[in-house]
C-alpha cells in the first residue's frame, strides 16, 4: 500500500434507525491505490455506512472528509460528482432499459442529433468483452439472469468518469469463480490507476485475496482495522461474530433411504435436454454447475413457473406442475436464486414469513395474528434474524437478513420437498452454518432437499449426493465421499480448475 494522504477519512460517524443503532462512532481511512475490505455480520452496518458515504442517507453525527476538505453529500448525484461510485448490494438497474442503456444511465452522450447511441453501445460491448460475456447491450436487462445483471451494474460503476473512490456492496454474490477472477483482475487495475477501492463480501477468502488492508464491523461498531497479512480467515471470523466454527465435511449421509419423494424423466424445458433424476427422502442433493448450465431452470420448472415437457414423480405419483400453486399442492417449496422476486417489500418481516402457512394460521378464512406472530417469532429466533420485531417492513432488513426471512418462510410451511435456488448467498459465515445445519436437520425428518450451489466447496459441506449438471442435463451423480475434492467437481462442470 502506498502511504500517501488519505483520500477519504469517516470520523466517529452514528446513525441510528428506529429500534436499531446501525452504525456507533465508526472512524475510518482509505487511502488511494488501496482495496479496502468491509466485514461483518448481516446486519453489522455495512451498507449502512456504504450509503453514507455515496450521499443515499445522512449520518445523524460524525465527519467526513474526502482529500482532506470536509464533505457533506446531500445527495448520490453530489457524491457521484466529487468521484464516489457505489455498486449496490440489491441491484439497481432500470429492467426496461437495454444493458448500454443502464450502464449510462444519467449520462448519456450527446450528439449532434440527440444521444449518440452508436457510441453507448460501442463502449457497452467493449466493457462487456473485459468479462468475456456475451451479452447484445441492446438487450433490456429484465431479460438477463442475476449474474449478468450484477455485471452491467459493477460496470454501471467502474464506468463512471473521475471516480476516486469505488464503494462495491457484494458485488460477487452472484458471480462464479471464473468472473469473479475477471473482477479482480479489474479491480487491480483500478486500484492501479490510484484509486480506492472499499469491497464488501461474505466470501471471507475471496476478501482476503483481493483486499490490502480490512475492517471488521459487528454490531455497528468497528471491531479492528488490520492489513490483510496479519489476519488468517479463522481470524476474521472471531472478529466478526465472537465464535469459531470449524467446517464440517465429512457428516454425510451415506445411506439416503431409497424411496423416491421426487423423480423426473425426460425434462425438458429451454436449456434443459432431458433431465432424469431421482431425489430420495432423507437427502440432500447438489445440484452443482456453472453459470447458464440449466440449474435454475430445473428449479422453476418444479416450481411451476416454466413450462416443460416430460414427467414429474411425486412420491411415484405422476404429478402435473403448471403453476407455483399446483407445486405447494404437491409439498414443493422453492427459493429462488432472486430473493426480489419472492418478498413483498410492502409486508412486514412476519408476514412475509408466514406468507405460504396462511392456511394454517387462519380459521374460517380469518387470519389469526396471535397465531401468526408466534410463527414468525419462532423463525426470527432459530434463523437469528436480525429485526427490531416482527411487524417491521421487509424492505427495512439488511440483504442478508432478508434472505433469512424467505428460508424461515419455507421452514415454517414444511413442504416435503424444497429446492433451495443458491440459499446461503450474501449470507454471512455464521449464519451459513447454523443455515446448512438447519438444511440437515430437515431431511432427518424424511424430506428431500434439492440444494443448487454454484461454490463447490459448499456442495462438499451439504450434499449427500452431488450431480454435476452441464449443458441443459446432468452428466454424473458423485456419492459424496471423502476422496471428492473441489478440483474433481470444478473439472467435472468445465469450469476454470483453480483450488
Ligand atoms: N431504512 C432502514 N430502516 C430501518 N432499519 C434499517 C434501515 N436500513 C438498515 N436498517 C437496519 O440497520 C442495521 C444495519 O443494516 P445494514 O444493511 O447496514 O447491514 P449489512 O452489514 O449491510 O448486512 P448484510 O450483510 O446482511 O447486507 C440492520 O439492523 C438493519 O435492519
Ligand atoms: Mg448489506
């Protein structure tokens, strides 16, 4: 790190929102040519103190200075004009604008005859070849998938003229290993030019690797700041939530029982080519592979929300899925990869935990509130989401507490069979264990679990079986035993073979 002046400097900065002190006397340096690495619990501040910086909220005490002269943004739009560029932890694009569109958002060029679209879309294409994506910058972004999505808005960003400093709220939670090392090879040079870069994740190696100095926040309070090559990973965990945990690998179940809760043959759907596949009760089965290998669309397919071809088995019974109500009907439960497609941001945290028992806590089509607060409360308290009480708006959750809230929603309705679409993403590291145990514990009741994960080590700590999906079908169904290495799945999905 080169010690030069700071260029941004937070002094004992607070901001208390009602029921919760999000952030108490943060102070912190960044300094140019530096990544700076922002860790923590869900719920810690982070974005809090991200937003605060980018102009979005106001602190309600504390100073900051960027190039040593005091600032006050009352807005993103100044903030943005004195050089700060935020990546938003929930994205922020316009779906029915194209990808070149977005990325210029707010400054568009000008032409002699109006916007010089030519040169939106010459520049789109170029910043989207850095990714090695192939995507037409024409296209609107409703059409892409979450990863791609997450891309235009790292570039929306990176894009900006005169950025000084670039605030990135886990910009990777939606990535694979091969763009994350494009970002990160991005971000180097960025950091090159003399900029500062703050990055936020809950992939604590990947944190480690690309960051020279880090932080850790717990409770809104700064734990430490330390360079990068004093702290292990086991470190940073016991700053951030007091406790150590130790990966466990090797609990599997060997022996699933063998009778069938769901099976599938010959499914076909978009990408999907004829997919056949038996999920037995008491397992957990991975459903491992890369970007665009069809993961997703085997999930809303059994959800009902995307039409196929071929048969679906519920317990040996042919069962016919056209719609999400016709999967619950069956014992399906679904959480997708998009958190913002299945929250209602304008219900509370207990309604939308409740939201697929109503049937359960009403009587005579009444809704019975004691019964719901109850169901709610319960999952607040196992899952240790972080809200001040139940009748809190959703929208008012830190990202990864929001994802909590769409799992105890599921948890709460028991469905025989639940397929969990990347369920730990911008999850934090506690939470992911207590989340994985919680995933076992199911199945010791004889449900099935259908897990799709994009991380392989994750798909060797949960799966008892691990089927390798590549091109629209699965290739290979691995038992799960200690000889299978991260190396062996990554070869097997194609993807870049990196341990
Ligand atoms: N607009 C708001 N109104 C009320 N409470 C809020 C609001 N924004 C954040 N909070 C609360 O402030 C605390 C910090 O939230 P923040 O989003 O900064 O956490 P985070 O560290 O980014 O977590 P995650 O890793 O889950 O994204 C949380 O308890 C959250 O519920
Ligand atoms: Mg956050």
């Amino acid at each position: 790190m080169v010690t030069r002046n700071p260029v941004l400097v937070l002094k004992d900065i607070c901001k208390e929102f009602p029921g919760v002190k999000a952030l108490n006397n943060v102070s912190l340096e960044l300094y140019p040519g530096e990544v700076h690495a922002l860790l923590g619990e869900n719920g810690a501040g982070k974005s809090t103190l991200m937003k605060i910086i980018s102009g979005i909220i106001e602190p309600d005490s504390g100073e900051m200075y960027l190039d040593g002269r005091k600032v006050q943004f009352k807005s993103p739009k100044e903030a943005m004009e004195a050089g700060v560029a935020l990546v938003h932890q929930e994205l922020s694009l316009v779906p029915s604008l194209s990808v070149g569109e977005n990325i210029f958002l707010g400054r568009w060029p000008q032409g002699r005859w109006g916007v010089n679209w030519s040169y939106v879309y010459r520049e789109a294409r170029e910043l989207m070849r850095k990714f090695d994506i192939d995507v037409d910058p024409r296209v609107p972004v409703r059409n892409l998938g979450v990863a791609e999505q997450q891309i235009v808005e790292i570039l929306k960003a990176v894009s900006q003229p005169h950025v000084k400093i670039l605030l990135l709220d886990e910009p990777t939670s939606a990535l694979t290993e091969h763009e994350v090392e494009r970002l990160f090879k991005l971000l180097s040079d960025i950091k090159a030019e003399g900029k500062a870069i703050v990055f936020i994740s809950h992939k604590i190696d990947e944190a480690l690797k690309i960051s020279d100095r880090v932080t850790i926040i717990k409770d809104g309070e700064k734990v430490i700041t330390e360079e990068k090559g004093n702290l292990t990973e086991k470190d940073v965990i016991y700053y951030m939530t007091g406790k150590m945990f130790e990966s466990n690998v090797s609990s599997h179940n060997a022996d699933p029982g063998r009778k069938a809760v769901l099976s599938v043959r010959g499914l076909s759907a978009g990408i999907l080519k004829g997919v056949d596949l038996d999920v037995y009760a008491g397992e957990i089965l991975v459903i491992f592979g890369i970007l665009g290998s069809g993961r997703s669309t085997l999930a809303r397919v059994l959800f009902g929300l995307q039409e196929y071809r071929g048969e679906v088995f519920v317990e040996g019974e042919r069962v016919e899925i056209r719609s999400p109500l016709d999967a619950i009907r069956c014992g399906i439960g679904y959480l997708p990869e998009d958190r913002r497609k299945a929250l209602v941001f304008q219900l509370s945290v207990g309604a939308n935990i409740t939201l697929a028992s109503l049937r359960e806590i009403s009587r005579k089509g009444l809704l019975m509130f004691d019964k719901e607060k109850e169901l709610a409360e319960r999952f607040i308290d196992e899952l240790r989401i972080r809200t001040s009480n139940s009748r809190k708006r959703v929208t008012h959750l830190s990202g990864g507490n929001q994802q909590k809230v769409l799992f105890a929603r599921w948890l709460a309705k028991s469905p025989k069979i639940l397929i969990l679409d990347e369920p730990t993403r911008g999850i934090d590291v506690g939470a992911k264990f207590e989340i994985r145990e919680i995933v076992k514990n199911i199945t010791k009741e004889g449900k099935a679990v259908l897990y799709i994960t994009s991380e392989a080590l994750e798909a060797l700590e949960v799966g008892d079986r691990i089927a390798i999906m590549r091109g629209g079908k699965i290739t290979k169904i691995l038992p799960n035993d200690r000889q299978l290495s991260k190396s062996d799945l990554l070869a097997e999905v194609g993807g870049v073979v990196k341990v």
